[in-house]
C-alpha cells in the first residue's frame, strides 16, 4: 500500500518542501511556527512599553515610539498571532476530524498562509519607513489619515506616511489571506465531512471553527471595506474620514466596529473549541448540553454582528440605539454562561487528568469566567460612562482573549504528540502552566486595580504605580514562561518519548486513531461512520479495516464485512471523482509565487500619498509586484493540480453543488457585504450632507445607462460562452468569451471617457465628499470589472486549446462572478447618477 | 429624551450626583460579581479534585456497552455525541441568565435619569473642545481658557464637547463624568461640582503622540469667587485671549510639548487662564519620529 508516496513532495528536510507543500499537516505546521513568533513579536513591544510603564513619565521610548509600540502590539498580536495560530490547529486537525484527506482547496490553503506571511513581514517593516502606524489597532479616524487641504490646520499628530500607510497595506494583504482561507474551510466542513457525520456529529472543535469562518466571512469583508476606504484617504486622497466631513469619526467606527466586535469571538471560538476537546478528553466524559451549547455558539454568531455599537456608548448616538445595543450586549453573555457551566457539569463524574493540556484548558476556563463578569460592568452604560477608556476595559479584554490564549497553548501540548510523534516533557509542561498562570494574573489583575489609568498613556497618577510595577513584573514573568515551553517542545521533538497514536485516553476524535504523525495522505481509503462508528472503508475492494480504540489501521485490523454503500439517504456520491484515478497532488511553487507577488505589489503601494509618489524607489517594487503576481497567477491557472474529492460524502446542506462553485458563492457572499459596507458608507455620509443637497459627479446620465446597457449585455454573452462550452462548441465558446471581454473593455472605455472629463475640469476624487464617494465606489466596481476581464483573456487563452469543452464548470464559475458584477452595477447606477 | 420614561426612575437615583450614581451601582456589581465569580470558580476547582482520577476502579456501569450512550466515556471511533445532564445546566444557565438581565434593568434606570440631564435647564454651561492635544473651554459669556475649567462648587454643570481635529475624550475621574469629544459632533452631558478643590481632566482616547499628558487642571471654586473670576475675565478679557493664541501656537511642531499641568501644585487664583507649559522629558525617538 503505496500510502506515502511522495507525490513531488521534497522530504521534510528540505526547505524546498516548505515552499511548495500544499498538505494541509504541513500548512498547519507553518501557520503555528510562524505565529509563535509574531507571538513573541507582540510580547516584546508589549514589555518594551511596560518597561515604560514602571513609572510615571518617558523612559526608554518617545511618545511616537511608545504609541507605535502599543498600536503594532495590539495588531499583531490580534491579527498575526492569535486567528493564525488558531488556524494552524485548524488546517491540522479539522481535515482529520472530518475525515477529509485535505483541505477542498489545497493550493489556495497554501496561498492564504504565503499571504500571512508576507503581509506580517510588511508589518515589521512598516516600522522602519519612517515609523509604524501609531493610531491604536482601533485606527480611529480621523487620526488615521492626513488631511492636507481639507481643514488647513496644523495637525501635529499625524502618523508617518509611508510606515503607517504600510502597516494598513499590510492588513489589507492580511485580510486577502483570510478570506482566501476561510472559502477554503467552508467548503470544506461544508462539503468534505465523512459518511454518517451530519453537522451535528461534528466535533466540537470543527464546530467552533465552522462558526469561526462563517464569522470571518462576513466581519473581514467589513474590515476590507473599511481599509480601503483608509487606504482611499491615505494613497488617492479622498476624504471620507476628513474629520469635519460628512463621513469621518463615526463612518469609521461604525464599518470598523461592526468588524470589530465578530472579530473578539472570532479570536475565542477555536478556543472555545480546544477548551471542549480537552475537557472531554480529559474528564473523560461526553460534552453535557453538547446541543445546546452547540446552538449557543450558532446564536453567539448571529449576534455577534448585533452589538458593535457599544464600543461607541459615549459618542453621539441616540439613547435608543444606545439601549438596543445594551440589549444585545447582554444577552450575548449568556450563551457563553451556559458554555461555561458545560464545561463545569462535564467535569462531574469524570476521571480527570491533570495533564498539561488539561491545566491550560481548565485555566483558560477561571481565566474566561474572570473577564466575562467584567465585561458585563462594561455592558452597563452608566459604569461604561466611566470605564471608556481606561484600564478596566485592557484588563477586561486581556482576561478573556488571552484566556483564549490559554485554551490554544493547551491545543499545542494537546496535539503536539500527533504532530511530531514524540511526546513532550510533562513535568515541563508543568512548570510552564504555573509560571504562565502566575505571570498572567499578575500581568492582567493589577490592571483592574489601576483602573483609572487611561489608555495608551505613560503618564497615570502617581498613586497607581505599585500596581502598574506590579504588571511589568507580572508581563516579564508571563513572557519568561514561554522560554519553558521553546525548551520543551524543541527538545521533545528532537528526543522525546515516541507518542502512540493515542496518548490520551479518552480522547475520540479521528485524529487519534491514526497514527503519530499521520501519513501523507492521512489514511487509506475513505473513513465512514456510516455504522455509527468509525472505520476505514476501502471503496474499490470492498474490504473494511474497522478503528478500535488506539489500534493503527493501516496495517488491517479486524476486518468487519461493511459493504461501501451509500446507507443514508444524505450520503451524495460524486459521480466524475473516486479517489483512485490519479494520485492527489501535494506541491506546487505558484502559491509561493503569487505571494511574493503580492508582497511587492503591496510594498509598493506604500510610497503613494495623496494622489501623489513620494518615493520613487517603490517603484521598481510596484512594477515587480505586478509582474510577478500576474506571471504566477497566470501559472496557477495553467497548472494541472489533482485534488479529488471523496467518492461519498456529507454534504448538506450543500448536496449537488459542486465544489468550485460553492468556492464562489461564498466568494462573492463575502464581496456582497464589502459593497453593502461602502454602499453603506454613501449612505451615511450623503444622509449627513443632506440627501437633497448632493450633487451627483456625473453630469449626465446617458454615459452611465449605456454602460448599464452593455453590461447587461455581457452578462448574456457569458450565458452564451456556457452554453457553447456545455455543446461543445468551440468557436462558439471563445467568440462569446471575446465578445464578453470587448463589451466589458467599452465599459471601461466609456467610463474612462467619462472620468478624463471629470478631470479636464479639476473634479478629483479628491475635490470633495461627494467626488470621493463617487469616484471610490465606481473605481471599486470598475477594478472588480478588471479583475474579470484578467479572468476572461486567460479563458480565452485556454479555450482556443480546446479546454472546457463538455466541462463547462469554470465558464460557470466566471458567469457567476460576472453576474454579480453587473448587479452591483445596477445598484450602483441609480444611485450615483439618478437618485 | 423620554420624558415618560422618567416616570419610571426610582426615587434612588433622582437627585444623586453622578459619583453617587456610579459608587452605589458599582458596588453593587462589584459585591455581586466577584461573589458570583468566587462561587463559580470554587465550585469548577472543588468539582475538578473532586473528580480527579485517583487511579481508582473501573467504572462498570459508564463503560457497559449496553449503558446509554451519554453514559459511556468517549472512546476513539465514537461518533460525537453530547453527554446528557442537561437539567443542571439550565438551572445554573437560568439563575445567572436572571443575575445579569436583572442587574441590567436595574442600571437601565439610572441610565434614563443621566441622559435625561436632570434639573440642567439653569445650570451653567461649558463648551470643551480638544485640540492640539490641548482642552479649551468657553464659558457662557464668551471667556475662554486652556486647560483649566474653572466650575462654581455643589452645582450641577452641563458639558458640550468636540473637537477641534481628532478624536478625544474628555473626562475628569474624580467627578465621574466622561465624553467622547469628537470633530463634527457636539456631545452632552453632565456633572455635580461638589467640594471645592483641584481635579485632575484627561484624554481618554489615543490621539497623537501628546495623548499621554493631554490634562486639564479642574478648580472648583466658592460660587461668589467664580463669579467675581468669571466677570473679571469677561472684562480684562484680552489677556485671556492673548495666552490661548501664544498656547495653541506653539503646538505647530507638536511632538515635543505637551501642555501639562502639575496636579500637585497649588493652583494661584491670579493666574487664571495661563497655560504652563512643560517639557516631557524625550530621550531619541526609538522609531524615526513623525513628520
């Protein structure tokens, strides 16, 4: 049994593997090497200002430097440590946990985490351009752009230009690794779980982290609008967030927040999710309420999206939606009670074990409930009046999202034997959980003491300092805690106990019946629970190797007479792929490419301000960027990349919608809400302006309903291009695709013909709100526009050699994005050049 | 405001200060949160020794294969499923779910009673405006100082903020009131002066590199001294104006000044309206500074 293969895969010790590998195991490894050590990134800026926090005054940073420090802390450590560390847990277990043999889309997996990557060098590298963004991770506007004619005063708090517009750049890629990430999990949870495991027999960890990307999806589609719209400001210069403008603080906080609050358990759920494995593992005993609580994190997730607004208690908005918001605020804290006391009755009449992750898992559990009763003094307004701002909300979130630290530092002593094979030093493990458990509260409980320190200052009262040295003492020891946990893992893994497949008893998920560290293609054949119980299921011969508890299965267990049937009726064969056609592929260099692409492109873009270049050296980066980008994009498409899908799988509620297309349909359910946020936007500030006192930009409609003319014509042309390729045809299909792209080129082109008048007469998307607006939103659409037509040239490239003949999947594909596009047209038409 | 909705303050909150307001609800929540906390924590640490693994027997009945299946301790190649017990967990879910819902309602109260700005028709008025890391105040009758507010004792004043460029917030600990001062809007709200005395105002929301010591001196003063102050002011009133144009210019190469006030110090009556200003001490920008 060949379950090894290589499949052009380098062997481990080789860099080369690193670079090309799109197995999901390995993905994961990199995803949690690297986080670690943004973790140990954010920890150092974090002691350098507590360092500075000793005592009152300046120390050892500027105010520039010390606002630099705390604003990339709080980026870092949110963004490029904590989703990403998470994550890598989840490309490792999740697959495994669904019996899928790897993510639905591997190269893509690949790419987000390339993307990751680059996008957190682009970070670090923001601080040596002059300075890193130094506005708090909130960005708060207007401090977070610069205003050069609109108000005409001095403003002596800008943030550097070229630094800071990088740290933005680099969140924006950030956000593109996210997204392309978490297509790539929906459709695999949604699409790719194993025989006989419907949504609810998911484990409770793939459940968190299934809520966790349906969160992500929309929220970072929020935060996508909401960065381009800043990177609108910084770069061409209009002033959406002008501080006096229709748009400014508030635009900000609200598209910022209603990212922002998703965000906070987005962070928490894979946490959550660790917190239950562990618990059941180690407690030995099933997850009590499991459907309930798995229905409190569905509600959680829902209403997730109902409570940003008290982030904004003291701002000027009305006292009703103040109330609503307190409201839903609340009762988002109770189904976390409920999770809570789950996890405590799951306790009762267990066997409980010690063990190390078990000890972080429990920790994380007094560590969660401590913030969680805080956080509900911050749910009541009249406190909130005078916590805004201050120390008790850094103490509050630190005890719950770094409780959710907790739980993942678990996950790594939990899993860590499956990954390596090697099993970590206990005693160690130990050791770490007290010093991290005193250094944590030590850190983080004085804080509340000290309350009334504001935020993000080095000055405080001087009575408060005891408490603050406290906290310096508490952050040295909670980050020295770490150095035990990089002595134990390196050397566990180079010399440790050898792991079995299950060193934990109790622990049931599928990860554990196979061995340590799992094969390449993590099993043979296709796992099944369609009798109720794990096994392997050979659909070729017919022949079953059946999981008992520990025992490996490659080797043939009990052969248990199981023929490969479809049993339920939910179970959907896919009819074109078996798993034994072609051996699946495992490498690929355009991943890699792509990334380094898009590194340069984004680098690039950083020396723009203000519709102006003030470095020309980014330019050869820029130029670079793009070429690379499209070159290995280019590739992408052109390679020949086998990733099967399972003969028989769970797909509801996903049955007979293939697997690329529901690829785009979550795609673009995440574009839908980056264009409801900047529709949204318009909304907002034209309804600020004064609806009936706006001008609209375009002074005549005509050019924009021949537009609307020809695009809707396109879209017919691509439903031709599809029925063509379905029949066969291919003249028919690459004169409809080259009539497609000629109609959306004339879109182009008028509105071109339209903007070049518009300048000739000096209005700029700089010139006023109402420009900014226009011109932002159209050039949105317009690049989406592009995008297709980059899209369509290389279909066209393809299909002149004769592909999607019969297969007419990907002219499918194309049509659905094209559709959306022409839609958001017929929104945006009405309403930038008739209403 | 919904003035029927007053109706429904309890007779607690009318007639409080907002520091009485805030003390007796925080207390409150602070008596009830950490019982709560200390109750729930005791019993997930007393529940987990309790049911430690003693290396003791076996458990027939929950590893029977004929038990039911909530029963059984998960063993590898079960398919997921909960482990029942569901009664408990909705008592304890309930008992909390009612804690904090009715904690809430009862802050809801209070909530009505400080938005409705009580008893504030006649009550002096202060405009604050943040800017250049800075707190400007313009009193009624068109005075204005820098980064000192200047309030009569034991009444109750009404606060409009903004600001002049970013996003501040401005608030004064001791008197428990707090404002996000934000450009384009104006926010209201409230305090009760109460003793006379020197406070402390600072900026709660970061907004540039003089965040950190963006302060104002608050001096309550005697009624009868205010408004001898605030008359004289009004009248001598272009030394006011000259100080605050020789303040606010200054701040043009910004990143090394902060107007920061000693809040040790006592303050002198006769120097009403003056800025003093210090130098934080800076040692080299560790980061490139900003333009």
């Amino acid at each position: 049994m060949s379950m090894d293969h290589e499949h052009h895969l380098p062997p481990m010790s080789s860099v080369r593997r690193w670079l090309v590998t799109t197995n999901h195991k390995d993905v994961g490894i990199l995803y949690i090497v690297t986080s670690l050590f943004f973790l140990v990134a954010g920890g150092i800026l974090a002691l350098l200002f507590r360092i500075q926090l000793w005592s009152p005054g300046a120390s050892i940073l500027s105010a520039s430097a010390y606002n630099q420090a705390v604003t990339v802390h709080g980026l870092v450590m949110v963004f490029w440590f904590l989703s990403p560390f998470a994550f890598g847990f989840a490309n490792y277990v999740v697959p495994l946990q669904i019996g899928a043999k790897d993510l639905a889309f591997p190269r893509l997996n690949a790419l987000s985490y390339w993307l990751y990557l680059f996008s957190g060098l682009l970070v670090l590298a923001s601080f040596f351009q002059g300075g890193a963004f130094q506005g708090g991770w909130t960005m708060y506007a207007p401090l977070n752009v610069e205003m050069a004619e609109a108000t005409g005063g001095q403003l002596p708090m800008f943030t550097p230009s070229v630094g800071g517009t990088m740290t933005i750049l680099a969140l924006t890629l950030f956000v593109i690794s996210v997204t392309v990430g978490t297509i790539n999990f929906l459709v695999t949870i949604h699409r790719g779980r194993a025989e006989g495991m419907g949504l609810w027999q998911l484990p409770m960890f793939s459940w968190s982290i299934l809520l966790t990307v349906w969160m992500m999806l929309f929220a970072f589609a929020a935060l996508l609008a909401a960065l381009v719209v800043l990177l609108s400001d910084r770069i061409v210069g209009t002033t959406y967030l002008a501080a006096t403008g229709s748009g400014g603080s508030l635009l900000w906080a609200h598209i910022f927040w209603f990212f922002g609050h998703p965000e906070v358990y987005i962070v928490f759920f894979p946490a959550l999710g660790v917190m239950f494995e562990a618990f059941q593992s180690f407690c030995g005993r099933r997850l009590v309420g499991r459907k309930w609580v798995i229905l409190a994190m569905i509600l959680v997730a829902v209403q997730s999206f109902l409570v940003w607004m008290h982030h904004m208690f003291l701002t000027t908005i009305n006292l009703e939606i103040k109330t609503l918001m307190m409201a839903s605020t609340i009762g988002i804290s109770l189904p976390f009670d409920l999770m809570v006391f789950s996890m405590i009755y799951t306790m009762a009449k267990g066997k409980i074990r010690f063990t190390t992750p078990f000890l972080f898992s429990l920790g994380a559990l007094v560590l969660f409930i401590v913030g969680g009763i805080t956080g509900v003094f911050l749910g009541a307004i009249v406190l909130d009046y005078e916590f805004r701002g201050t120390y008790w909300v850094v103490a509050h979130f630190h005890y719950v999202m770094v409780a959710g630290v907790t739980a993942l530092i678990g996950g790594l002593y939990y899993w860590f034997p499956k990954m390596t094979g090697k099993m970590y030093d206990e005693r160690l493990g130990k050791l770490h959980f007290a010093l991290y458990f005193v250094g944590f509260n030590l850190l983080y409980f004085p804080m509340f003491a000290a309350w009334k320190t504001p935020r993000r200052v080095f000055e405080y009262a001087t009575g408060l300092t005891p408490w603050h040295q406290l906290a310096t003492i508490g952050g040295f020891v909670l980050g020295g805690s770490f150095l035990v946990m990089f002595y134990n893992l390196y050397h566990s893994f180079l010399s440790g106990e050898p792991a079995g497949d299950n060193p934990w008893e109790y622990a049931a998920t599928t990860e554990w019946a196979i061995p340590s560290p799992p094969p390449l293609e993590n099993w043979a054949g296709r796992v099944s629970f369609a009798d109720g119980g794990l096994s392997f299921v050979d659909d070729e011969d017919d022949r079953a190797h059946a999981a008992d508890g520990g025992e490996r299965t490659t080797d043939g267990g009990t052969a248990v007479g199981r023929p490969a049937v479809p049993t339920g009726a939910t179970a959907t064969p896919t009819p074109t792929e078996t798993t034994h056609d072609r051996e699946p592929d495992h490498a690929s260099i355009w991943p890699l490419g792509v990334g380094v692409g898009l590194f340069f492109l984004f680098a690039g873009l950083s020396a723009f301000r203000q519709g102006e270049l003030v470095q020309t050296a980014y330019l050869a980066p820029l130029a670079v960027g793009l070429g690379v980008t499209l070159y290995s994009s280019y590739q992408f498409g052109m390679e020949s990349f086998h990733a099967p899908e399972p003969a028989i799988a769970e797909r509801w509620p996903f049955d007979g919608v293939e697997k690329g297309k529901l690829g785009v349909w979550f795609f673009l359910a995440s574009d839908v809400v980056v264009f409801g946020a900047l529709i949204g936007a318009y909304m907002f500030i034209r309804i600020n302006f004064g609806w009936a006192d706006w001008h609209n930009v375009p002074p005549d409609a005509l050019p924009g309903l021949v537009n609307t003319l020809v695009l809707l014509t396109s879209s017919f042309t691509v439903v031709l291009a599809m029925v063509y390729a379905e029949r066969g045809s291919k003249r028919g299909l690459v004169g409809s695709l080259v009539a497609t792209v000629l109609l959306g080129l004339t879109f182009l082109g008028i509105k071109a013909w339209e903007w070049s008048h518009e300048f000739a007469i000096g209005v700029y998307p700089w010139s006023g709100i109402e420009e900014s607006v226009y011109y932002l939103t159209t050039g949105m659409h317009g690049f989406h526009v592009i995008l297709g037509m980059i899209v369509a040239l290389f279909m066209i490239y393809r299909a002149s050699g004769g592909a999607y003949l019969g297969d007419d999947e990907p002219v499918e594909y194309f049509g659905l994005y094209w559709h959306f596009v022409d839609i958001v047209w017929v929104l945006l038409f009405p309403l930038f050049y008739l209403l | 405001m919904s003035s029927p909705a007053l109706v429904f303050v309890p007779l607690q909150f009318a007639e409080q200060s907002r520091a009485e307001i805030f003390q007796s609800i925080f207390e409150v929540f602070l008596a009830l949160g950490t019982l709560v906390g200390v109750v729930v924590i005791g019993y997930t640490l007393y529940n987990a020794y309790k049911n430690r693994d003693d290396g003791a027997e076996v458990d027939a009945a929950e590893d029977a294969a004929d038990g039911a299946a909530s029963k059984k301790r998960p063993r590898v190649g079960d398919l997921p499923s909960g482990g029942g017990g569901g009664r408990k967990l909705f008592l304890s879910f309930a008992i909390s779910a009612i804690i904090v819902v009715g904690l809430i309602i009862w802050t809801y109260s209070a909530l009505l009673y400080v938005e409705g700005q009580p008893n504030t028709a006649d009550a002096e008025q202060v405009n604050i405006t943040g800017e250049d890391f800075t707190w400007q105040f313009e009193y009624e009758n068109g005075v204005t100082t820098v980064n000192e507010l200047r309030v009569p004792a034991n009444e109750r004043v009404v606060l409009q903020a903004s600001s002049g460029d970013v996003w501040h917030t401005f608030g004064i600990p001791e008197k428990h009131v707090k404002t996000d001062a934000i450009p384009g809007q104006t926010s209201t709200t409230w305090f009760d002066t109460g003793e006379t005395g020197e406070y402390r105002a600072e900026c709660f929301e970061l907004c540039g590199t003089g965040h950190s010591g963006m302060e104002a001196t608050v001096i309550v003063m005697e009624p009868e001294a205010y408004e001898a102050w605030l008359t004289n002011q009004s009248s001598g009133g272009n030394e006011s104006a000259s100080e605050n144009e020789s303040a606010t210019g200054d701040q043009s190469n910004g990143d090394n000044e902060s107007n920061r006030l000693d809040a040790a110090a006592s303050p002198t009556p006769a120097a009403a309206g003056e800025a003093v200003t210090g130098t934080t001490p800076m040692t080299a920008h560790a980061g490139g500074g900003i333009r």
